[in-house]
C-alpha cells in the first residue's frame, strides 16, 4: 500500500496545499494529492479559485525530481486548459510517478490522447467510471459512507489492471478508524492499492505491514 498525504502534511500550524505541507509529505516519504490550477499563464497550487499567493507548482514539481520520482503526485486536476503547461512541466522534471484525476471528461478524453496518465472515479454518484479501459487506475470515494467499497470491488479493480486510490472517510469529516481496520483485513494484492488520507502518520502505522 501506497500513503497519499491528502494536500501535503497539514495540522493547525501548517496550512494544507502550503510549501511546508507539501515539502514535508515527501521530506517524511509520503506522496501527496493536491490541487492543480492555472494563474496568469501559470500552474499554481491551490483548491479554491488561485490567487497570486498560491504555491508555484513548478517548485512541486522540482522537488518530485530532487527525490527521484520515488514518490506519487496525485494531481487534481481543478480546471481545463491544463494540458500543455502540464505535459512540459512533467517533462521537464522526468516526472512518470503520478497520475491526473477529476478533469471534466473532455478533457479526460484529450489527456487519454495525450499519453498523460489519468484515474477515473467511482463513487455512489459515478457508480461506472468512465474511459475506464485506458485508465491507469480508479479513484473510489465514498460520499456518503464506504460500505459499499468492498473487497470483491477492490479486487475486480486490480484482476482489470488498475492501481485503486481510495479517499478515506476522514476527507469527508466521518469517522474512518472502523473502515481502516475493515481495509486491513482484505485479502487483496496491497501493491496495487492507494490511501488518501488526511492522517498519512497514523495511516503509515495502521498499514505498515502492508507496504509494498
């Protein structure tokens, strides 16, 4: 299992989507998902309309390089147009360990044709993911609870060739001790399986043996 510090290592401190939060997640080997965005012809970081105070994502994309790749950038993708300045960044900084999710699916379809990896979704809401026979993986969130992610759901997922990133219900304000310890106990390939997480040190512990 994969650990994906949801907008970086945040607390009450440090602000989430911040150059700490995010600096920090790899700095404690944690990949991240964050929120990408455009702001005066440039890639920015942020999950709420971008203003000239969000982080650079160029400097994200640096740091991915300086630790070799070795961690995933889940990168939420929160408006069209991104695909150009994206493509040149990726390159840039030889960035393969990551994958797009969210992105309208026009621009889905333009990503697919591009080469840029992408994840569909699943939810109560999008019960059949869409494009999903190119995509590198599924990105299941529970809106309203996760009794319906299941083992049998996961492993349907991976016999098909997909890595799952799966939000776990603290992202959502519910309790999420109770899922993590049914998680556990599935008899599922854990190499091919993802936790977003706004508790990456706990769900580091939780999951430890787990870790590919």
């Amino acid at each position: 299992m994969k650990i994906l510090a949801h907008r970086g290592c945040w607390n009450a401190e440090i602000k989430d989507n911040s150059h700490q939060a995010l600096r920090s997640a790899l700095e404690h080997g944690f990949g991240f998902e964050s929120d990408l965005r455009d702001y005066c012809g440039e890639l920015v970081i942020s999950h709420k309309i971008a203003s000239a105070s969000c982080q650079n994502a160029e400097d994200i994309f640096r740091w991915l390089e300086e630790f070799n790749d070795q961690y995933c950038c889940a990168i939420n993708i929160k408006a069209d147009g991104l695909k150009k300045m994206l493509i040149e960044s990726l390159k840039r900084h030889h960035i393969k360990n990551y994958f797009t999710f969210d992105m309208s699916v026009p621009q889905m379809v333009e990503f697919q044709q591009q080469g840029l990896v992408y994840f569909t979704r699943q939810s109560e809401i999008e019960p059949v993911p869409v494009m999903y026979e190119n995509a590198a993986g599924v990105w299941i969130d529970g809106f309203w609870d996760n009794d319906w992610i299941t083992q049998e759901l996961l492993e349907k997922h991976i016999v098909c060739g997909k890595t799952v990133c799966i939000v776990s219900p603290d992202l959502h304000r519910r309790p999420y001790l109770d899922f993590w310890a049914r998680l556990y106990q599935f008899e599922i390939d854990f190499d091919k399986v993802m936790l977003c997480t706004d508790h990456p040190f706990e769900a580091a512990g939780t999951f430890e043996d787990k870790f590919g």
